[in-house]
C-alpha cells in the first residue's frame, strides 16, 4: 500500500540528463510532451544560467543577447527561460506508478531527444524546510 504525498513523505523524481544542453525550442516540446505523461506531479529543470544582463567584467551592466534566452509555451503558459536546461526532475505522484512513468518518460525523450540521455529514480530536490530555510526567515 503506497502513503499519500500530505504524510511529509518524500514522493519519487526520475531525473533526465541529456548528454547536451537544450536548445529553447526542445526544451519547450519535451516539457510539454512530459506533463501528459500520466502520474506526472510537477517538473523542475536546472542548467546553465541566461542572465539578461553582465554581472562583471568590462561590460558589467550591459545587456547580455544570448540566443536561448527566450518565452517558451508550457501548458499553455508562457515563461521566460533563464537558464539552457541541462537537467530535468520530473516529479511522480506515488512511487508504486514510478514503473510506468519511466518508461513512458523515456518513449518522450528517445521521440524528442536527438541524442543519448540518462534516465535515474531518486529524490534530487528538497521536498521539506530546511534549517537553513528557518533561519533565513523564509518560513515561519
């Protein structure tokens, strides 16, 4: 018998790692194909950062043109990137359907991806507060 999400327990991630960075346009259609994966709770990606503007050096205050820095469409909403994903954690709602995800996860990415990737169960991203989280004020 699986326990519900509310009881603190951690749910399971399946993260992706592709062996390049996405560009904006196949970040965009791998997000979109991976939320109509069944069981699929939420997805969080991470990679190299896109400021929008310099932070040192001679340029320090100019605006930075990189061009994956772009407004990408997921679920009918529209964000802008921020970073050129490199990872992506991709919540399940219990861990008894992890099985299946996986493999449907993977389907999506061998459909999407032009190159190899590697597909890991785990828990990568904090799912509770932190010590560090009470001191800095950011709960209470």
């Amino acid at each position: 018998m699986s326990t519900p999400a509310s009881e603190g327990v951690p749910l399971p991630e399946i993260q992706i790692f592709p062996e390049r960075l996405l560009l904006a346009s196949t970040t965009e259609v791998l997000l979109n194909k991976l939320y109509t994966v069944k069981n699929v709770r939420q997805i969080n990606i991470q990679g190299e950062g896109l400021p929008a503007v310099m932070k040192a050096g001679p340029g320090t205050g100019g605006p930075v043109n990189h061009p994956e820095r772009k407004k990408i469409k997921v679920r009918g909403e529209e964000l802008e990137l921020t970073v050129q994903v490199g990872r992506i954690f991709v919540e399940i709602c219990d861990i008894d359907f992890v099985p299946q995800a996986l493999k449907d996860i993977e389907e999506v990415c061998k459909e999407v991806l032009p190159f190899s990737f590697t597909l890991e169960v785990g828990r990568y991203n904090k799912f509770k507060p932190t010590t560090s989280d009470y001191k800095k004020g950011l709960v209470k």
